[in-house]
C-alpha cells in the first residue's frame, strides 16, 4: 500500500487558524544542510548570476503555491544551474528550487 504511512499520520492543518510552523532538531539539520548546500553552489561558482531571471521563475513558482498554504508563510525561490551539470531539477527543504539552464 503506497499510502499507508501517510493515512497514519496525524498532522495538524495547515491552512488559516493553523498554529506557527516549529521544525524539530532533525529537519533543522536538513535546513542547515540546504544552507551549506547552496554555500557550496555559490562557491564553486555553478549557480546562473541572473537575478531578474530568478526573480520572474520565483513569481511563477509563488503563483502556483495556494493561498491556504501561502497563509502559513511558505515560500519557495528559483536558482538556475549552468550548464555544467546534466539537465535537472531539484529542490530543498527551505523551499529553494533549482533549475538547469536548459530546462
């Protein structure tokens, strides 16, 4: 059963009313992790330097977020990935999206 886990699960909503987001240790290491992450992109230079494109990926991406979620302050950010790696796309735990050039 794909779902299992899932129907098991007892989240709280996160739409209006709900109460603010707190990220237990381990999920604050995968944000640390992202940081360092992106640190390292940065560094080694493989990140696009091209704010305006990241600005107009960032706006579509926000449109597709709904407003129950927007609501809890849930962002997301586009980074573009030059060409030098294979075409793909992946995403952090902080939200921050990373797309190939050629994508």
């Amino acid at each position: 059963m794909l779902f299992g886990g899932c129907a098991a699960t007892d989240l709280p909503p996160m739409g209006a009313g709900a109460t603010a987001f707190v990220r237990e240790p381990d999920e604050e290491r995968l944000f640390e992790d992202a940081r360092r992450f992106e640190a390292s992109l940065v560094q080694s230079r493989v990140l696009l330097q091209d704010t305006a494109l990241e600005a107009y990926l960032s706006a579509v991406a926000e449109g597709l977020i709904p407003p129950d979620v927007k609501a809890t302050g849930v962002t997301v950010r586009v980074r573009v990935v030059r060409p030098l790696l294979p075409p793909n796309a992946f995403v952090l735990p902080d939200g921050t999206i990373y797309v190939h050039s050629r994508m």
